[in-house]
C-alpha cells in the first residue's frame, strides 16, 4: 500500500486561515502539485545540469557554478523557495532511509515540504513520519556532536549548555563561555564537521507562543531549529540572526 504524509497536508489546512489573519505576506498555501525544477533558484535562469548540487537526499540544479556556492551557504533557504514556487527537487535516493534496502519502487515516502524521503515499505514510512529530521540528517550525511565546538577535542557527556535552543557539549566547562560569547563562529565550525547539535527548544521561536511540529525544520550552521509551521519557516529563512536571539 502507498503511504502518504497525511500530517503534514492536514497541518498547512489547518494553518491557513490563523496565519493569513497575522501576516498576508506569509501565508502562502501549498501548490496543489510541485513540477520538477526547470529554473535555477538563485538566478531564476535555465538550469545546466552539469552544475547541481546534492542536498538531504536531493539533487538541485543551477545555471552555473557561482549558483551553486550561494545555494550551499544556507540550503534549506533555497528550498524552501522551491516549495513555494511549486518545485520539487530530484531525489537521488537509492535505498531506503530506515533499512538500507534497495529501493525496489518508489510507492512508499514521506513529504517534508518539496523534500520527498522514499522508504522500502509503509512501516519504514511511519518510522520516518515521527522524525523527519533524524533521517534527513542521515541522509545528509550528519552526524550527532562527538567534538568540542571551541577545542575541537573529545566532549564530556557530562558538561553541557543550552545555546540558542541546541544542546551543546564540550570538553570541559571553560568551553561554555566561549561558546555562548561567539555562538555563530563555533556552530560554523561543527557545521564544516557535518555535526549537527541536538535541538531541546520545544517552542517556535517565531510565533513563541506555538509549539513545534516534527515536520517543519531547517539546518541553518549546525543548528536544527524547528518551527510550528510553513509560514514561520519562511520568517525565519528571511532572517535567521533575529529569531535565533529568541531562543
């Protein structure tokens, strides 16, 4: 049987109207059918295959390699500019993200926005629909944090911090001020390790009032921040430094 993220379609109905009533600009509702990508999404020129980038489990094409480097300074801005012009990624997939079995056929998936995750069976799908994240992150290739953000050395599971919503871990508790000193810096550089620190904040840092919902999130350096809808996902791509000061 196909299985079909249900939540997610049932959530942005859901969502529509309160948001509209707050913000016009933000509530744009999901295209009723995402096409594939014939336009780069930094230029809005004609894609050239020959430049793409790959992403969680996508493939994006640019018109040219300056594109592609501007893409990589904060993927998910990018896509989430796809999804609301209509545009699906291609997905590079090949097995399925729970039992590393070949993908047989594509019946079975879970959408996240315009990111399709393809799992082997219906069972594997429901696994996927809980955490999103957890396989987008596998699928990305990233890693829970196993270093110190500031001395690179081996973290202490017992010294720890909270740090705009994500759970940091060091080598040692002199570490916590340098972190909490220059955040942007030290998260940069658990990014380039592809580490991604572990989200605790369970409120949306742009309608703090919300709480957060499994199946909106972004990576932006290291940091997983989740949000209670699309629109706010949108907020946040916009202006990342100004909703992260909230968590």
């Amino acid at each position: 049987m196909k299985f079909r993220h249900l939540l997610l379609l049932t959530s942005l109905s859901l969502l529509a109207a309160p948001l509209a009533a707050q913000d016009a600009t933000v509530a744009e509702s999901a295209p009723k059918k995402l096409l594939a990508q014939t336009a780069c999404p930094i230029s809005g020129g004609a894609i050239d295959k020959q430049h793409f980038a790959d992403y969680e489990g996508q493939r994006v094409y640019f018109c040219c390699p300056k594109c592609v480097k501007g893409f990589e300074q904060f993927p998910d801005k990018h896509l989430y500019g796809m999804y609301v012009a209509g545009i699906r990624p291609e997905s590079t997939q090949s097995k399925c993200v729970v039992s590393g079995e070949p993908l047989e056929t594509k019946e079975n998936f879970v959408d996240v926005l315009n990111k399709r995750i393809y799992t082997c069976c219906g069972n594997c799908a429901k696994k996927v629909a809980k955490d999103p994240a957890k396989y987008l992150d596998q699928l990305e290739g990233r890693k829970a944090q196993k270093v110190c953000p500031v001395m690179g050395e081996a973290v202490d599971p017992e010294v720890s911090s909270v740090v705009q919503g994500q759970k940091v871990y060091y080598c040692c508790e002199g570490c916590d001020a340098k972190m909490k000193a220059d955040p942007g810096k030290y998260f940069a550089t658990l990014a380039a390790k592809k580490m991604v620190t572990e989200s605790v904040h369970t409120m949306c840092p742009v309608m703090q009032a919300e709480k957060v919902s499994p199946e909106y999130s972004v990576v932006y350096e290291g940091r997983r921040v989740r949000f209670c809808c699309d629109g706010c996902v949108k907020r946040f791509v916009k202006d990342p430094q100004k909703y992260l000061a909230r968590l």
